[in-house]
C-alpha cells in the first residue's frame, strides 16, 4: 500500500498514530476496496495492483453487502500477498455462484441457479455454514446460520418427496459397510460417552476423553 494516505475520501486509517523514532515504515488500512486486477510487466513481475472502490448496501439475505461503484484506482506496488483464508468449492450437479464462492440459497433452501428467484429451490436440497454464506463470522454465526436451514428444512418436511429405496440412511450405511468403514450411530456414541463420563467421576472430572481413534471405536464397538 502507499507510504501516505490517498485522496479517494473513503477510509483511510493509519495503524501507528505514534510511530517510533527512526522508523522508515508506516502501515496504512484502505477500506472499501476490491482487487479487481494485479498488473505486471513483460518479465510478469508485478507493477500494480489495481482496486474497485466500494460501498454497503442493505441485503435482505445477508443484512449488508459490499458493491462496486464502478470507480478504480491503481496502487504502484512491488509485491502482493493474498490473505483470504477461505473460499468454497462447487460440486458436481449443485448451483454454485463462483465470484461469491458459496451455493445460492435462501435461508439455506438451495436455489436453481445464482440468479433465481427466492421460491425457485431445488426440492430436498439445503445448506449451511461458509458454503451458504461465504467465510464470515464467528462460532456463534454457524449456530444461528444452522438453525436457519434446520427451520427451513422443518417447514417443508411435510411437502417433501420420500428418499427413493436404498438412498436414505440405511442405503448409506450399507454403502459405508461395503466399503469397510466404522460406523459410529447414535448407540455406538451413547456408548462412547458413557464411557467417558464414567472415567472422568474416577478423577474426580466431568469426564476423559478417548484421544485415539482406536480407542474410541474400542469403546464403540465392544466385541
């Protein structure tokens, strides 16, 4: 970024209001910017990075949203480091919304198509978590993000289709069985915390965990 604050009038917050004698580095913030391109010369080694100014607006499904106003500024630069963390990938035969990364949806009902309308869901089909949203928020966000689709999944229980033979949870457990994975069901983990529970009243503790893989399908699935 620039060694001083530029004139475009939106924030600009410089992060060392007292920087230390004989420093020759100031650190600047610049908000409301989107890269929109990195510009490099004819050996490809970066000249430029180019940004697209933005602006908040309200958004029914994500309470505000940035956009772009169409203005672009250019920031001389030597190097650039790309510091998203996270960013869903589409799968086979799901609506995916690539410059968002996530899976259009309303409320968690997954949609036809990036573009379609709140009621145009594809029946059965929901989401939850980054995948739904994108990488924002805290813990706290994926449990009201997750009651979110589960309300939506619990109003239309009732106008749902019934999983064809063989596709719902028994045809996945018979698949995971022939492919020789350890099933761990709900019995199978009421075993496996009472177990724990029982450890830990030896120590005087809530409870131990089993650490190991092995161990917990030893508690799990007793022979």
């Amino acid at each position: 970024l620039p060694s001083s604050p530029d004139d475009t009038t939106l924030p600009t917050v410089q992060a060392a209001k007292d920087p230390k004698p004989g420093a020759t580095r100031d650190l600047y913030f610049q908000l409301y910017r989107n890269p929109a391109a990195i510009i490099a010369d004819a050996d490809n080694q970066v000249q430029a990075l180019r940004v697209e100014m933005t602006r908040l607006v309200a958004d029914p499904e994500r309470g505000t949203k940035a956009v772009g106003t169409g203005e672009f500024v250019e920031y001389p630069v030597q190097m650039v480091l790309k510091s998203i963390g996270y960013k869903s990938l589409p799968i086979d035969g799901v609506p995916f919304d690539s410059k968002q990364g996530i899976v259009p949806n309303s409320a968690g009902r997954v949609l036809t198509g990036v573009n379609a309308q709140k009621d145009s869901v594809v029946p059965g089909l929901y989401v939850c978590g980054w995948l739904k949203r994108g990488p924002t928020g805290i813990i706290g966000t994926n449990l009201t993000d997750a009651e979110e689709t589960f309300n939506s999944l619990a109003q239309d229980y009732l106008s749902l289709q019934p999983a064809a033979a063989g596709t719902a949870g028994s045809g996945l457990k018979q698949l995971l069985q022939r492919r020789g994975k350890h099933v761990v069901d709900h019995r199978a983990w009421e075993r496996l915390n009472s177990y724990e529970v029982q450890q830990g009243e030896k120590e005087g503790s809530a409870r131990i965990k089993c650490v190991s893989l092995d161990d917990m399908l030893r508690v799990a699935h007793p022979r």
